[in-house]
C-alpha cells in the first residue's frame, strides 16, 4: 500500500470483457470501462480526487512502439493519480507473467510500477498471495457463469459420444503457449485406460488441427461453439479438463463449477492445488470420485462470487 488510501467516487476499469463487466455490476458506484490507447489517454484528463482507475492484464501490443507509448501513458497515470489524490488498483490475473510474451521488459516496467505504487494488488486465489511480489497482496475471485449455448446438432453428436465410452472429457478454449489442455490428451487417455474404462474427448476450442493416432480420434469429437454452455452438458460430460502453464486461474473452473462437472488437471501445476483444496475436481493418476455429491460445487460458488472485488474496494476503504 502507497499510502493513504482515496475514497472513490467513479472508477476506470481496463477491459470491457465478461469479466470486468461482472465485477463491475456490483460496484454501486459509476464505472467506465477502457481498453483502447485512446481510451486509456481519456484518463489523464480526469482531475477528480475520487477517481480510482483499475488496471487489469499487462499485455503488450506486438509494436514495440505502441507498447512504449502505453508503458508513458501509465506512468503518467499513476504520477497524475498520487498528485489529485487518486487511486489505483492492480487486479494481477496472471502472477508470474503475462499470457502475450511481447516486449517482455516493457511489461516488467509495466508490473513493477503497479507492485510499487498500486494502493492495492489484487490476486484471483489466496494460493497466488505467496507467489506475487506484492507482499501485501489480496484475493479475489470470478463468480458463477451465466449464458452460453450448445446447438442441438453438437447436442446430439456428444450424446452419441457418450453412449460408446465410460467416461467423457470436455476440453474447451485456446491452445498452444500458457494453454495444455489439449496437449494432455494422450496423457488423460492413458489414465482412464489404467482405470480400465474407454474415455471420450469433446474438443471444443483451437484445437483444430492436433492429432492424436486412430484410438484417440475414434472417440473423439470437435465441435465449434462460440460461447459453450457447460451447464446443458452436465449429464453428458463426467471432466472438464484444464492446464495452465502459468500462476493464472481460468475461468473454466468456475463455468465446471456452475455445471457442477469436475475439474481434471494434472497433479504438477497450481491449478492442482485449487481443485483439490475446494473440492471441485481431482488430478491424473488418483481414483475416481463418485457419485458427485462428494464435491463442493455450490461451496465453491458461495466462497467465490463476483461481489469479492467490490467486498475488497470496501475493506480497504477505496470505496464509500
């Protein structure tokens, strides 16, 4: 913490996604949301002492100059901020790096300067707080998902999936770079065949291209869907499988959790502690356990609601 903390009035919040808009339905105060250059130089005109502006992903733009020129635009920000008595806030979804590895030192300037002058930093799980160097670092969460769709066709071809094989796993959303998921497959194959049970895969995501020899791709189904819900799915799908290479949390745990589908994982990433400690999933190479009732979906949902961050706003007194 910088110092004194700023009651806030109005908020800036970068990004216009589910996300930040879920967030900030719950903020009781106005928001304005930005994500463009110019958008975010729009800010520096602002000379309310009750403004607070939220930074979020500190991804870089692929031209080194544009990225420069953000790196000037925040730093101006920030420098505004602590001169009219404003506040800032770093929501840190990914801790240990960011998912675009463009302009890496660029965006070490760019998480330095929120850790050394942000009056908070936010985490999304208490198992990142060890990990961020923000000593004084606070967690939030993601909330139930809401909305989302499957198609009768794609309908219909997984429950046709479903009756030829024991167990059927969903894996859904981007692949390659941070993204294992759809890597593993060999791997997840192999664990249900030591469990002696056929196990089928629903790729709905990047996945397109990938391979997997005849015994995989036999049981195995592409669908596209542009905003999958899990939630139509829950008596076709038994895991949802998910991988990150880095300190992040995906939302697609919490979109399993809304279907009350377990989360799959492997046992060597940090996701792994998540799952087990909420009691949301399980991990490779353990026993199965069902029925589903020895889960905690609806724990989950009422520990990790999109209230967290204006709870947090409160307790740290940025918000009135």
């Amino acid at each position: 913490m910088t110092g004194a903390i700023k009651r806030a009035r109005r908020i800036f919040m970068q990004g216009k996604d589910f996300k930040a808009i879920h967030w900030a339905a719950h903020l009781e105060v106005q928001v304005i949301h930005f994500s463009t250059f110019r958008e975010m130089c729009s800010i520096l005109r602002s000379s309310d002492s009750g403004d607070l502006v939220i930074y979020r992903y500190q991804n870089n733009p692929r031209s080194f100059l544009a990225s420069l020129a953000v790196w000037v635009v925040m730093v101006l920000q920030v420098a505004k901020a602590r001169i009219w008595g404003q506040s800032v806030v770093w929501i840190c979804h990914n801790v240990d790096r960011e998912t675009q590895p463009y302009h890496p030192r660029i965006q070490g300037l760019r998480r330095r300067l929120l850790v050394r002058f942000a009056d908070e930093v936010f985490v999304l799980d208490p198992a990142f707080v060890t990990h961020c160097t923000r000593s004084d670092a606070k967690p939030i969460s993601f909330g139930i998902k809401e909305g989302g769709e499957v198609s009768s066709a794609n309908r219909a071809q997984i429950e046709k999936l479903a009756q030829r094989v024991d167990r059927v796993v969903l894996i859904a959303g981007q692949d390659g770079g941070k993204y294992k998921a759809f890597c593993r497959i060999p791997e997840v194959y192999s664990h249900f065949s030591k469990l002696g049970l056929t196990v089928g895969f629903v790729c709905a995501g990047m996945a397109q291209s990938r391979s997997f020899g005849s015994r995989i791709e036999q049981n195995l189904l592409r669908i596209v869907e542009p905003n999958l819900r899990e939630s139509e799915l829950s008596h076709l799908v038994d895991y949802i499988y998910r991988e990150n290479a880095d300190i992040s949390v995906p939302y697609s745990i919490y979109a399993a959790a809304t279907a009350e589908i377990p989360v799959l994982t492997r046992d060597d990433n940090i996701l792994a502690e998540i799952v087990q400690r909420e009691r949301i999933g399980t991990v490779l190479g353990q026993p199965e356990e069902r029925p589903n009732r020895q889960y905690d979906f609806k724990g989950f949902l009422k520990r990790h609601d999109w209230r967290s961050l204006r709870n947090r706003l409160y307790e740290s007194e940025i918000l009135p």
